[in-house]
C-alpha cells in the first residue's frame, strides 16, 4: 500500500448582479452565505439547481434557529458560465458582500479561476462537483468525487462486469476531462489495454453537431471487441449526444456510455427510451433506498413546490459540503476563517445514502462510489455500491503525482508534500 493510502487509512479510524436574501435581517444580525454558480450559459443546465438547493439549505439551518445565534443570509450572483467572471464575482462576494463562506462552481475551469482569489483573501470554497484530482488548496474543500471515487472504478466496472476492452473517452475541451483522461489511459494501459483500443475525442462546450463524432465511435466499436464509452461531456452539449446514440441506434447492449457528468437533473430534458441500460457513476442517486434521501427528497419537493423536480448527486454533495461547514463554526464558535479550518478536520456529517462523510486531512470527503443504469423515467437502477472511499487528490498513475500526499493539518499543512524527497512543494501534473 502507497504511503498515502496508509496515512489517509491511518485517520479514518439576477443575471450577473448580486441578489440578497433574507434582507429583513440588519446586516450585523446575519452570517452571508455566497452562492456562486451559472444561472445563464452553458452550464446552467446542471448549475441552477445547485443554487436553489443551497437556498433550501439556508432556509432550513434558520428554521432551526440560524448558526451562532444569527440568521443565514444567502448572496447569490450569476457568473453566466464564464470563467473569469467566476473569479470576478468570488472577489465581489467576499470583499464587497463580506460572505464567510462560497458554495459553488461547477467546471475545473471555474473552480481554478476563483482558486487563487480564495488563496489570496483566506476565504473558504466548498466545491461540489466530482474533478479531476491534480489540487490541493487550503480554502477549498473538494466535496464532489476524486478520479478514484468515480471515474476508476467506473472502468473497472466496465471491465470486470460488462466484459468492455476497448475504449472511447470522449469529453468536453477543457481541464477536467482532459486530465481524467490523461490518469485514465494510465490507469487502463496499465490494466493491459493496449494504446490503439483507446479513442480519446475532445469537443467544444455547447457542441450540438455529433452526427460525425458518433459515427466515429460507432466505427471504433466495430473492430469485434466489446466497446464502450467513458463520456466527460459536460453541461447541455448532452442533451444532442444523447440523441445522437439513438438516431444512430446504438443501445447500451451495443457500445454501453458511462457517463461523470449526466445525473437526473440532464436527463429530465431527454427522451430517456433509447438510452435505457447507458451507465453513470456518481456517489448518489435519487433512487437510493435510504430514510435520509426520502425526507430530503420530500423537503426538495415541498421548497421547489413541484413533485417532478429530481435530485442528484453534486446537490447531495453540496448537502454535505454545508452541513460539515455548519458543524464546524459551532465547534469554533466563530466563522472566522482560521478557526473553521481548525475544527473541521474529521467532522463526520450523515451523506444521504443512509451513511456518513468525514473531511478528511486532504479537504476531500469520504463517498461510496455508486454505478446506476438509466431508466425510462430517467431514474437510475443502482448495479454496484462500494463502501465509502476516501477522496485520492494525488493520482497513483501519474508519475508526477504518485508521491505526493496532501495534509492540512498542522505541523505539516501542505498541498503537495514528496514522500520520497520528504519536502512540501512536488510538482504534480
């Protein structure tokens, strides 16, 4: 077992203008909570519904009395899937709204952009999107997957289950799925798949024209070896992919697609028939069978006063993300940067799944890794569950990375510490 397997095993026993909520309250009587995602743009799609889960929560800590006395304050701005705009508006948030805490960003690209500007102001980030690994900040904590949370076991699932030996990583042109790639042509090259039985494909974001791109894999998956597709598409260039396959009639029997960016939330917007038995790998599901998921589902109902509205998986993260941030100002007594960070190391909160999340000393959580197979009511059937897994910020596969372990926690407080050099400071990739 790697060095830092063994440490983290060790510690486990309005458009773009700022919209203010709750204004009733005197300034001084509430805590600002930002709320930073796309409400316009390409993203929208995915990132609206994490602003109105955010709302829920907000609304239901000051049901039960606020945090430190005081009420929440919710301060939300569209940074309109535009990704310095994403940092413009993270400055905004906590030098002008004076929030004490962000939630949000969907893309690596808006999560980079606003990185340094959370690094610069010492202020905090809960980032509720499963990412590429290859990070470690001490303002951000990564409540969404690490590629050994979603995207590696995954293909060990089409591996070992579906039988696939060749494949297709096709995704959206920007860092996320450029890097997932990267550790995942490591990884099955080292699995033993040859190089010339991976197709790695980029698009643009919004790309709607796949008729040429589906051919492609169509043909890929024509050499007489059991194909597959590992989709990093992102945002709404979905919606034609998805029907793209079906014109093209390839069913999941034919060349299965799992998918790390198509919850519940991009199929509501399909005609989910022809893409029954296509894959996704998440760390939740609405269909989970769990008491936690079904009073939260009844309250996401009630908040959204429609029946029809789903939930998934970076909402569910987005849950936890704020509720380890509550638990932790309670512990400090303070919202106070500094503090926060010294109390919520090893804050345990419930995840929905009827089990529970610890942040862990890299700023990533625990998750058990989730394999669903689409429905027609574009619902997910759950095929695998794993117990939970600790987040892995620093890929095994990567030889830039492979010894480097993040811990926050002092004396060390490092990103990136070299166990083979015994330094803060490796390099990464």
């Amino acid at each position: 077992m790697k060095f830092k397997s063994h440490v983290m095993g060790a510690f486990l026993a309005g458009a773009l203008a700022t919209t203010a909520f709750s204004s009733v309250y005197a300034a001084e009587d509430t805590i600002k909570v930002g709320i930073l995602h796309s409400l316009s743009g390409t993203m929208a799609i995915s990132e609206t519904t994490l602003k109105d889960a955010m709302l829920m929560l907000i609304e239901d800590q000051n049901k039960k009395g606020g945090l430190l006395g005081k009420k929440l304050e919710a301060v939300v701005v569209d940074p309109a899937s535009d990704w310095p705009l994403f940092a413009e508006k993270a400055r905004e948030l906590i030098s002008v709204n004076k929030v004490s805490a962000v939630f949000g960003c969907w893309t690596s690209s808006s999560r980079k952009s606003v990185l340094p500007v959370f690094e610069e102001l010492n202020s905090l980030l809960f980032y509720p999107v499963q990412y590429e690994g290859e990070e470690s900040s001490r303002n951000i904590f990564y409540t969404g997957a690490a590629p050994n949370q979603q995207a590696i076991p995954a293909v060990d699932y089409l591996m070992n289950t579906e039988g696939v030996e060749r494949f297709v990583l096709e995704g959206t042109d920007y860092v996320y799925p450029r890097t997932t790639n990267k550790i995942l042509e490591a990884y099955l090259i080292a699995k033993g798949i040859p190089k010339e039985d991976i197709l790695i494909n980029y698009t643009p974001f919004g790309f709607s024209d796949w008729q040429t791109e589906v051919a492609k894999i169509k043909e890929f998956g024509s050499a007489g070896k059991k194909t597959a597709v590992v989709s990093t598409i992102n945002g709404d260039a979905n919606v034609p992919f998805y029907k793209e396959l079906g014109n093209k009639g390839i069913k999941a029997t034919d060349i299965p697609v799992v998918a790390f960016s198509v919850g519940e939330e991009e199929l509501a917007g399909l005609d989910t028939k022809p893409l029954v038995g296509h894959l996704a790998a998440w760390n939740y599901f609405q269909s989970v069978d769990a008491p936690a998921n079904a009073e939260f589902i009844k309250e996401w109902h009630a908040f959204t006063k429609n029946d029809k509205r789903v939930t998934n998986d970076p909402m569910e993260a987005a849950y936890i993300g704020f509720k380890a941030w509550v638990s932790a100002v309670e512990a400090a007594g303070t919202t106070d940067t500094d503090a926060v960070l010294d109390t919520i190391i090893g804050t345990t909160v419930p995840n929905l799944s009827g089990g529970y999340a610890t942040v862990m000393p890299n700023h990533h959580i625990t998750k058990p890794v989730l394999i669903g197979e689409i429905q027609e009511d574009g619902q997910f059937e759950i095929v695998q569950q794993t117990p939970a897994v600790v987040g892995d910020e620093w890929s095994d596969y990567l030889p830039d990375s492979k010894d480097l372990i993040s811990d926050w926690r002092k004396p060390m407080s490092c990103g990136n510490f070299n166990v083979a050099t015994g330094k803060c400071g490796g390099k990464g990739s």
